[in-house]
C-alpha cells in the first residue's frame, strides 16, 4: 500500500508540473486573442451590420435541401469561385468582358478607368460577405468585375440595349443554359454587391445607369412572366443584390400589406396588441369546413394576400423549380440579413399551413386554381412548403399578414362555424371525389 501511496503522490507532482505548461501555454493564447492575432473567418464580426447583405446559407437549411442553394451552371461571387464542375461557363466569361470593355472604349472609357471604380469599392464589397473571402486583392477585384460585367451582358442582350447576333451564340441558344443562368444568379451564395454592378454600369456610360433595375427585371421576367406595368412600379428600389432586388419587386405596396375589410385587429385587456393573440392557422380544408371561401385574386403583387369578410383573397401562385428556388433563398435571405423584412418568409408560412397536406394541395390547385402545380405531385407541393418553414425564424408580430391571421382565427373559432360544417364538409366531399387525380384520404 505504501508503494502504491508513493507512487499515486508522484503522479501528482507530475500532475501539477503539466497543469503549470497548460497554463502558460492557455495564458499565451490570451495574449495571442487579445492582440487580435484570431479573427473570425466563417462568420465575420461585420455580419450583423447592414453592410454585410451576402451570406452562407444556413446548415440546417441546406440539408433540408441539399441541391437547391448551390449554382448549377455559374459562378458569381467568391463562395463558389473556381469550382470545378461550374467551369463550363466560366470559361465564356472573358468572351463577354471582351465585348463589355469594347462596348465601353467606344464611349471613351478605358480599361483602367473600369477596374480602379471597382478597386475603390473592394473594402465595401469584402464586407458584404458573410464569411471572408479568400481571394487577395488583385484576384478578388479582377472577380468582381468578370462577374459583374458577365452579369451585366446578360442583361444588356435580354433588353435589346446591346443588339448582337446570338442567333449562333451556345449561351443563348441551347435551351436549357439561360434558364440554368438565371435560376444561378438568384441564389444567396451567388451574389456580387449591387454597388457593384452599378458602378460598372455608370462608369461604362453603356445603356442607362437609371435603368439597372428595369434591365433585372426583364431578364428574369423570362422565367417569371409578370406584367410590365407591374414591374414600372419597382424602377426605383434599392436592392442589396439581385436576389434581394426580386425579393423586394414580389411584395405588396404598403397601402396593401395585410388589408382586411373587417374588424380591425384584435386588442388585449390592456389596449395593446399581445403576442399570445396570435396563433397560425388550420389548413385550407379544415378552413373550408369552418365556411370559409377560397377566391383566387388578380392583385399584381403574388404576396398580396387579403382578407374579406369570409372569404380568403389568394393571388395566383404559379409553381415551379424556379419560383420554388427564389422562395427558399429568399427566405434564407430574410432569415440571416440582420436589416431585412420577412414578407416572403411570411407568405411561406401562410401557405405552408393552407397546404398541410395532399387533399389541401389538391383543394387549392383544382377547386379553387389558386394554385398552378408544375413543381411534382400534390404532396410533394405541401411537402415543399412544410420543409422551407423547417427552423425558420418568424415572428407574427412583424409579419404583414398578421392582421390576415387574426381575422382568419377569429373568424374560424366563432361560436357558428361548427353548424356550417355539414354543409361546407359535403361541398368539400364532392369536390375532392370528383378529381380524378386525387387519390389521398381527407382527415379532419
């Protein structure tokens, strides 16, 4: 026992002499931290700030959906710089620089006077990343404005301000590229800054600095097919990026967000609105048991949802991997940019408990034909909207539906509701069983 006493102290002196090299080694680290030796790369202290617009999608958004964050065909920006199975269109983009700097010599602009404007904007555009860009100084701006310009030629040949023959031209030509291009340069990840593109294009004196916006809009209204005269009155936002520019060109004008021709949000005792007033809502088919109609609108705004008297005011949604893409990297937009509003994670969530399950995707694309279903089954459209409100952040409070919520709950839990039940679950019956399609089983 003695022996094993002497040895069991030994270790112990041993014990401390190690604790005391951690020690130090721990109080060097200090040092090291304090003299600021450790910045944060992945996520950088400027994330939080207005500045920083360009973000790393959220890890448990993009195992929901692995595929759907990441570009396809091209690379804009630094996050997916240099990857090997986006070369393809890598390799087309000094083509199209060569034409944007002979399009600008011609209006006396040099090639130094391009490249020393987006030289200027470097620090700017670093911090509008998220996570710190690799690239050193000469490779990060010679990026910038390869991608810029290879954006802006995009732009300029859609609005017809630069005329080329494309007739021969693989980019625009073989069908599935440009729409792959454009469902590209909406992804989070993919962005440059708008400053950015601005900057070339005023510098470069090619087209119409003013008409940025218009230009944007046209490109992707290829794939998105909206009025014009909807589309005049976005001229003048001032997007973040492209993704943040459609983002905001989809939501309602203020005088519309929310409108309900009923009674006017509901007060707590105290005269103030409190959060535990408002609760999501059942799915489009309990709704519809409860008496309440399904009217597909013809608002400009896709987001302008309204609610009157008891009826439910639905714009057309037309569904499909594009418009699918631009909800899920909105939504990751709204969900990480500290100074962004939540229309568009706000429309998901409402839609996501209209479309709780197969018979209600069923009941709103063949009843009602609010929605136009290109996207899959029926299921894998309610499936859709319930994983994109998978960990998302949403405070009802600041949503602009939330006086939509209200008027629906309120209207849904009064005490008459139940007696028009047997009516409305008879319509509902008959107008589910007289799908074809439909092969699922109503649950209420």
């Amino acid at each position: 026992m003695a022996s094993k006493k002497g040895e069991f102290s030994e270790d112990i002196t041993m014990g401390d002499e190690t604790e005391n090299d951690y020690l130090y080694e721990i109080l060097e680290d200090f040092k090291n931290v304090q003299s600021g030796h450790e910045k944060p790369q992945l996520l950088m202290e400027s994330a939080g700030k207005e500045s920083c617009c360009i973000f790393r999608v959220p890890r448990s958004f993009a195992e929901m959906n692995p595929t759907a964050y990441m570009p396809k065909v091209v690379s804009i920006g630094p996050y997916h710089y240099g990857e090997a199975h986006l070369r393809m269109i890598q390799e087309h983009k000094p083509r199209f620089l060569k034409i944007f700097l002979n399009k600008a010599r011609k209006k006396g602009v040099t090639d130094y006077d391009l490249v020393t404007a987006v030289m200027e904007l470097e620090k700017v555009s670093r911090i509008s990343y998220s996570e710190n860009p690799s690239q050193g100084p000469k490779e990060f701006v010679y990026m910038m404005v390869l991608d810029g310009c290879f954006v802006l030629m995009l732009l300029l040949i859609v609005s017809r301000i630069i005329q080329l023959d494309v007739s021969e031209d693989p980019i625009f030509t073989i069908p599935w590229i440009l729409p792959a291009i454009q469902s590209d340069l909406l992804l989070l990840e993919n962005q440059v800054p708008f400053i950015v593109l601005q900057t070339l294009m005023k510098v470069s004196k090619i087209g119409v600095f003013d008409d940025l916006n218009w230009m944007a809009f046209r490109f992707f209204n290829l794939s998105l097919g909206r009025p014009e005269r909807h589309l005049e009155k976005y001229r003048n936002l001032e997007g973040k990026h492209l993704l943040d520019l459609i983002r905001m060109s989809l939501t309602p004008n203020k005088k519309s967000k929310g409108e309900s021709e009923d009674v006017p949000p509901m007060k707590a005792k105290s005269g103030k609105v409190s959060p535990s007033d408002f609760t999501l809502i059942m799915s489009s088919t309990r709704l519809s048991l409860r008496g309440i109609t399904f009217i597909r609108s013809d608002a400009d705004s896709l987001l302008d949802i309204r609610w009157k008297r008891n009826k439910l005011h639905i714009p057309l949604l037309r569904l499909d991997g594009f418009s699918s893409s631009i909800f899920l990297n909105c939504v990751a937009f709204e969900q990480s940019y500290a100074k962004s509003t939540n229309e568009i994670t706000s429309y998901v969530v409402f839609m996501g408990c209209l479309l709780n399950g197969e018979e209600d995707a069923t009941f709103l694309s063949d009843d009602n034909r609010i929605i136009e279903n290109y996207f899959g089954s029926k299921i894998e459209v309610s499936q859709f909207f319930k994983n994109i409100c998978k960990d998302v952040v949403f405070d009802i409070n600041t949503s602009y539906l939330r006086n939509v919520f209200e008027q629906v709950n309120e209207y849904s839990s009064r005490w008459y509701a139940p007696l028009m039940s047997t009516w409305a679950r008879r319509r509902l019956f008959t107008s589910l069983m007289t799908n074809r399609n439909y092969t699922g089983q109503y649950r209420y």
